[in-house]
C-alpha cells in the first residue's frame, strides 16, 4: 500500500530531501512519496495535527521547525532531547514520535573516512544548534579528546556541560584552536563561516593544519569551502555537508521502512543536482 512522507520547513522550496528519499523508495520499489510542505511558524500546530489526521506515515523537520515541533509531538526520543531538537517523526501505530538523526548521520558519515575515533583528538568549531547534535552524539562515541571552540566561549561551556560526557570536554578560545591546530587529527565546522554568499570567511585559521588531519565542513553550499581548499592544499583529507546531509537521510528512511537504503545512490543523487564536485 501506497505511503505518505513529508517534509515541514519553511522555506523548503530548494531543499533536496524529497529528490533524494523519492529515489530511494524507487530504488527500493516502494510505492511510496515524500512531500515537502512550506509552512509558516503560526501554522506548525495545525500542520501537525492534520498530517496525524491524514494518516501520514513520517515526516521531516527543517528549520525553524526542529525545536518548535517537539511540543505537538506525543514523544521525543532522550537523544533528541538531549539535542533540544527533533528532525524526524515516525507515525508509530497512530503516534508521532520524535528523533533527531543529524548527529548519528554525520557520524556515520565521517566514520566512512575517519575509520575509528578512539585514537583522535577532535575539536568542533561552534556551538549552535548543529554543534549540538554533533557534540551530543560524540559525546556518546570514543574519542581521544573532545575540544569544543567557539566565538561566544560561555555557548561552547552550556553546551559541554549540557552533553555530559564521561570525560571532560575541553574548551579552548579560537586563538587558542588556531594555534594549537597541529594537535587535532578531526577539526569540525558546524558554524556558517563560509556559507554562500560568504564564501571567502573561514571560521578557523589552518596555517599550522598537519597533513593527516581530517577537516570536516557541515557547509555544502558550496561544495568545497574555501575552508575545505586550504585544508586540502595542505595536504588533509577533506568532508562537506554533503555526508551529514545524506546521512541523516539514510536514518530517517531506515526508521520509516526499516530499510537501510543505497547511501552511495543517495549521495550521488544530490551532488548529481548541485552539478558535481
Ligand atoms: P546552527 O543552528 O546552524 O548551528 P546557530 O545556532 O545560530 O546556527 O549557531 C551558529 C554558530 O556559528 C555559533 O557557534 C556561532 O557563534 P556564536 O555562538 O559566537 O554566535 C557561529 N558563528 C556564526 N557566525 C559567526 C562568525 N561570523 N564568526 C564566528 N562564529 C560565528
């Protein structure tokens, strides 16, 4: 039987979520559809209620939605509450459970090129919303240190301590980050230093950057930041927003169908759209 998917954000017109999880139900001969519906702030509630009216089978959750919608939900899963944000929904036999699936898809994303992080020591760059779920999941997940930097250091602190690690988390100023840049092996940017139209900021200096280093950039508009092409002018090996995109992707899909669907496929979905590397 036909099933009914869907995306709330506003605006949602540009997003590639419904290219991306159509092809994988085709790929997967599964007569179903993802819908992206463009809803307004004042309007998220009734938006809700009418998608459980409906019947619908899961949804999506973009901005400004993610934190707003936890309240018109009938459950929210602890990670996502730790997160402080849903981005995905499960009609769970007539209830709409949340989860976030950002942090654990980028997870598993860097993991295809980080191998292991148990011998890493990792900084993230930022504290946002998109830190979060990063710093929550890491938080989870062995690493040699965790360092936390960001320009507001009071947001880098709430967060770390929010995140309750076993091990501490470290918290170190963007001078402080830029100059010790040589002692971490992952380096995060989950700020939107970089983004189109700015796309000549970078939101850490890599001068002292070692070559086996692993520079990741939530950003992938554009493609390649000019972050990303100094990391890789130096040598490092390099990881857009691309992974984290279609990495929570594969989640969502996987809780809706139980399915682990073609991440390769996925990926070469969207970059296919965004005209290549
Ligand atoms: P998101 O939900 O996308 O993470 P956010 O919650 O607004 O967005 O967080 C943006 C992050 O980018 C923050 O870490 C912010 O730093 P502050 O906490 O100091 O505001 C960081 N950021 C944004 N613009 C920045 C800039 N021009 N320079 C340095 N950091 C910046």
């Amino acid at each position: 039987m036909g099933k009914l998917y869907g995306l709330l954000g506003h605006p949602v017109a540009h997003s590639l979520s419904p290219l991306m999880h159509n092809d994988a139900f085709k790929d997967q001969q599964l007569p179903y559809h993802y819908q992206a519906f463009d809803v307004e702030p004042s309007q998220l509630k009734q938006a809700v209620v009418g998608l459980k009216a409906l019947g619908v089978s899961g949804f999506n959750v973009t901005i400004p939605h993610k934190v707003e919608v936890m309240k018109y939900l009938d459950a929210v899963d602890e990670e996502a509450k730790i997160i402080g944000a849903v981005n995905t929904v499960v009609n769970e036999n007539g209830t709409f459970i949340g989860y976030n699936t950002d942090g654990r898809g980028y997870l598993q994303s860097l993991l295809t090129i980080a191998n292991d992080l148990s011998d890493k020591h990792v900084l993230v760059v930022g504290a946002g919303g998109a830190a979060r779920a990063i710093v929550t999941v890491l938080s989870q997940h062995e690493t040699k240190t965790l360092t936390i930097t960001n320009r507001t250091k009071g947001k880098a602190e709430l967060l770390a301590d929010e995140c309750r690690r076993k091990t501490a988390i470290d918290i170190v100023s963007l001078a402080q980050a830029a100059e010790n840049i040589a002692g971490y092996d992952v380096i995060i940017n989950t700020t939107s230093v970089g983004m189109s139209p700015n796309i000549d900021d970078i939101p850490l200096s890599l001068e002292h950057l070692k070559e086996s280093a692993i520079v990741s950039d939530l950003i992938y508009n554009p493609f390649k930041t000019k972050w990303l092409h100094i990391a890789e002018e130096k040598g490092a090996t390099i990881h857009n927003g691309i992974g984290m995109f279609v990495g929570q992707g594969a989640l969502a899909f996987e809780k809706w169908t139980g399915i682990r669907p073609d991440l390769k496929r996925m990926e070469e979905v969207v970059i296919k759209h965004l005209g290549g590397k």
